[in-house]
C-alpha cells in the first residue's frame, strides 16, 4: 500500500461523523446498513450523511451496493487492515509480533 493511499484513508477517518459511520458499518459487518438507518441510529441529516459517505466510497473505506430501490453500505474490511498493517509495518524494529488480546498493542 502506498503512503498517498493511507493518508487519504486517514484523512478520510479524521472527521467525526465520518469515524462514527464507518464504526457503525464496521459493527454491522457484512450485512452492512442503508442510509436510512445510518441517519436514524447516529442523528445525522440525509444530505449530510451523503456528504460524508461519498468521502468514504472516494477513500475506499467503504462500498455501496443497490439492493433493489436500497442502497447498502458496508466497510471495506480488506481496506482497512490493508491501512493497519501498513501502520504496524515496522513494529517490534521489523520483528513479527502479535497484538496483545488485552489492550490490542505490540508487546514489544
């Protein structure tokens, strides 16, 4: 992954909003969630959520999907861990290392 590529999606995550849809289509898994219920579960307004959904599509964060008259919206989760590992590259000076299941850190 390119670093051009990472501060997109990083950038795309600094906004509040934004990190709040994409935590809640991450929740929803691979189900994903329509707008309508991204609106009502976090109190954003149509055209704002619209706003901030397109930046989402335009990082690759996230993807939509028509299903029937719905639109459907599920994270990328490829993308995202594509951005963590990315991230974590050099973690442990380049050792393989896991995560601790307790706080999700290096060990190291």
């Amino acid at each position: 992954m390119e670093s051009r590529t990472v501060v997109q999606a990083l950038a795309a995550l600094a906004q509040t909003s934004r990190l709040e849809i994409f935590r809640a289509l991450v929740v929803a898994g691979e189900a994903g969630l329509t707008p309508g219920v991204l609106s009502e579960t976090l109190g954003l307004a149509a055209n704002t959520l619209s706003f901030h959904l397109k930046e989402l599509v335009h990082a690759e964060l996230v993807h939509q999907e028509r299903a029937g008259r719905h639109l459907i919206y599920r994270a990328r989760f490829e993308r995202m861990n594509a951005v963590l590992a990315y991230l974590t590259d050099n973690c442990c000076q380049g050792q393989p290392c896991a995560a601790s299941p307790a706080n999700n850190a290096c060990p190291c």
